[in-house]
C-alpha cells in the first residue's frame, strides 16, 4: 500500500510523515511526501529531528506533486490546513483521501528547548497516528470505512 502525505511547502510535516511512516511500516507499506507549493528545501531541524529519533533521512527531499503523476498512491493524507483546502490532482485517481491536520512546528518561535519540543511533539503525534493506521484490518474494511477509520486516527 501507498501512502503520499501531502503538504504545502513539502519541507516539514509531510516529510516527518514520509520518513516516520517507512521507519515504522510493516511489509507491504510505504510511504513518500510531496507539497503543492514545494519549498524546495527540507528544513535542517526537521533532518536534526528525525536523526535524532533513529530516523534515516537519506533521500528525503521536498517536491511537487507531479513526481507522482505516473505512479499514484493509494492513500493520500494532507498534514497541513492549508493541503487540506487545496483540491487533489486528479492524477492521484481513486486514492482514499484524508487529512491529519498537524500545527507547522516551524511556525513557533523561542529558544532551541522549545523549537525542539515542537518538533518533537509533532513527531510523537505523527507516530501515534502511523501506528493506528497499521493496526487497522484493512482486508475487512472496503474504501468507505477505510476513509472514516483515516479520518477517525486524523484526530488523534
């Protein structure tokens, strides 16, 4: 199964997803990110945040979601409000859409502590929803529970 997290800059949330989502996946999942409006850029905290949880970073970088356009996802998730309001491209075809609204920890400001608790807060949110999502019995539920049951871990 594949999942795209999808956010606007494709620079933060959506790349924690990405990188949380394979460290955790069992077999058969995986995970990749893209952003609407791509910054371009992997923010360095959101590398420093992952490495320091044991988390591979190679590979991630921030792109469009025309990267996709030739191998859509079967789930897409947006992590931003802003994902959120946009409409998918329709290349991402039938895929189950949902969103897990996630506050941009890039957007808080302080010392180095509290930007770090930011990020380490929406790492630990993004876990809890990446486990519920494997614990769900995905060969009993058809599209339409498979929807609620994403929406229902997007509040988590």
């Amino acid at each position: 199964m594949k999942v795209l997290f999808i956010c606007t800059a494709n620079s933060c949330r959506s790349i924690l997803s990405e990188a949380l989502f394979n460290h955790l996946a069992p077999q058969g999942f995986h995970a990749v990110s893209s952003g609407s409006v791509p910054k371009g850029q992997v923010l360095p905290r959101t590398l420093s945040t992952l490495q320091t949880a044991g988390i591979r970073t190679e590979g991630l970088y921030s792109k469009g979601n025309d990267a996709f356009e030739g191998s859509p996802p079967d789930i897409v998730i947006s992590v931003c409000d802003k994902a959120a309001a946009e409409a998918c491209p329709v290349y991402f075809g039938p895929a189950i859409k949902a969103h897990w609204g996630l506050e941009d920890p890039s957007d808080k400001s302080g010392d180095e502590a509290h930007m770090d608790a930011a990020f380490q807060a929406t790492l630990k949110i993004i876990e809890a929803r990446c486990r519920a999502l494997f614990a769900l019995p995905f060969s009993r539920l058809d599209a339409a529970q498979v929807k609620a049951e994403l929406d229902r871990i997007g509040l988590l």
